[in-house]
C-alpha cells in the first residue's frame, strides 16, 4: 500500500522522521526500524540529490515510503525529486490555494497535471518497465503541504478547499519564526495559529502531521486527532548521545 492510500484509506497511526543526515546506512536503519515514513530533506541541510537517491533506494525492501522535502515548490524541483523515486513531496512555504493547485499538478503527468516525464531511475524503483511506469504510479504520489507562516494561516481555509492534500504539517519553527516568536511554543499567537490550521484541516477531513520528540507529545497529537508523528534524525541522535555523556558524570 502507497504512503497516500494508508494516509487515505486507513485510520492508522503513522510516524515519520525528518532526515537531514546525507547517508543511506541511517535512512536504511531508521526504515529498518519501522518507520512508515522518511522525509529526505533537500531544503535544509548537507543532502544533494545524489546522496537523495541513495536514500531513497535504501528503503526498498521496507514498508517505508521514501519522501522527498523540495528546497522550492518549483515543478522542476518537485520533477527531479520524482524521477530519483520519492513517493510523495513535502511541500515548503505554500501561502495560498493556488500554490497548492500548482503543488497537486506537479505530482501528476499530463492531462491530469504538469509533471514531464522522464523517470529513468524511478521505473526501477517501482519494479516497471519504463513506458509503464506513467499508468502504474500516476495519482499515487502523496501531496504533503507544511503550513509555516502567517500567509498559510490566513488561507488555510481555501488552501483546505483544493482536492489533493493528503497532509498537513503546522512546521513550528518556521511557523514561530514567521509569526516572530520563534520557538515560543507555549505562546498564545503560535497556539491560537496552530488551531486555526487543525480546525481547517480536521473540518476538510485532510490528515494533520506533527513534530513529536516524546511520547507523551505524541500521545497529545494523536489525542487531538492527528495521523501522524515525525522526529529529526540529528535531534534525536544528538539526544541520545547526551543522554549517554550524563551516564559517564560524577
């Protein structure tokens, strides 16, 4: 089952983690681990798409959808992350509904979309021969919008509106950032910004994805109806590796 028709099709409750170490002996291990997702990040970070297609080939044989964060919410950005074998994008600063029609239409080839064809890595990918590539996956690639400044909370409503979302992620830091109290979490603005998104989302029956570095954050995602929480790979190892150094203090 694609990442979209579980998102879609199933009530499950789904984890994601956002890679930003450029290495498929990680992306490999964290798919191995059960991840149901892994958000390769193109936007921030030391990740080129060589090491991306790495990545996303290290995930098959896993039931672990390989997705791609585009630097840019351009057709050839979203184009070129497709034909390495990403099976949804994570869509940066999407503002209005017309930046998520152009969104939607880039994931899917003529005369449903914009997309250009040329999938020469991704039909390996998906186990089909080139030309059959098109009708195999067209329509399967997840649409995954990050909701981070004031434009997007203004019109979340009519981004709502456009058919194609499979996920919305309220990104908290740059949705912080944007509203100018960055990583005030707890502040009334950010929290008030927050449930304008979910509200929208919730009422238009589109997934919602959240940050979660516990379970007791997670369990209070989940609690208010999201689909899905996501780590940071760096964070979580950086964690780990200063829970170790308290080990060793006297």
């Amino acid at each position: 089952m694609y990442f979209k028709d579980k998102l879609r099709k199933t009530k499950d409750r789904l984890s994601s983690h956002i890679v930003t170490i450029p290495s498929a002996t990680v992306t490999q291990a964290m798919a191995a681990a059960g991840a149901d997702s892994l958000m390769i990040d193109l936007e921030h970070g030391a990740i080129d798409y060589g090491a991306a297609h790495s990545m996303i080939a290290a995930t098959k044989g896993y039931d672990c959808a390989p997705l791609v964060r585009v630097a840019k919410a351009d057709d050839w950005h979203v184009k070129r992350a497709l034909d390495i074998g990403a099976e949804g994008i994570v869509f940066p600063l999407i503002n209005t509904a017309i930046d998520v029609q152009k969104a939607v239409s880039s994931l899917r080839y003529p005369p449903n979309g914009t997309r250009g064809f040329g999938p020469f890595i991704a039909h390996s990918h998906e186990n089909v021969s080139l030309l059959d590539y098109a009708a195999k996956i067209d329509g399967t690639r997840a649409c995954c919008i990050l909701a981070e400044t004031t434009e997007v909370v203004e019109n979340i409503d009519e981004i709502c509106a456009v058919p194609g979302i499979d996920l919305i992620i309220p990104a908290q830091f740059d949705l912080s950032t944007s509203l100018g109290i960055n990583g005030q979490f707890d502040n009334p603005i950010f929290q008030n910004a927050v449930a304008k998104i979910e509200n929208a989302a919730l009422a238009a029956n589109i997934p919602l994805g959240g940050v979660a570095m516990t379970k007791q954050q997670a369990d209070a995602l989940f609690a208010k109806g999201y689909r899905l929480v996501a780590g940071f790979d760096l964070l979580m190892l950086k964690a780990k590796t200063a829970e170790v150094q308290s080990w060793c203090e006297t």
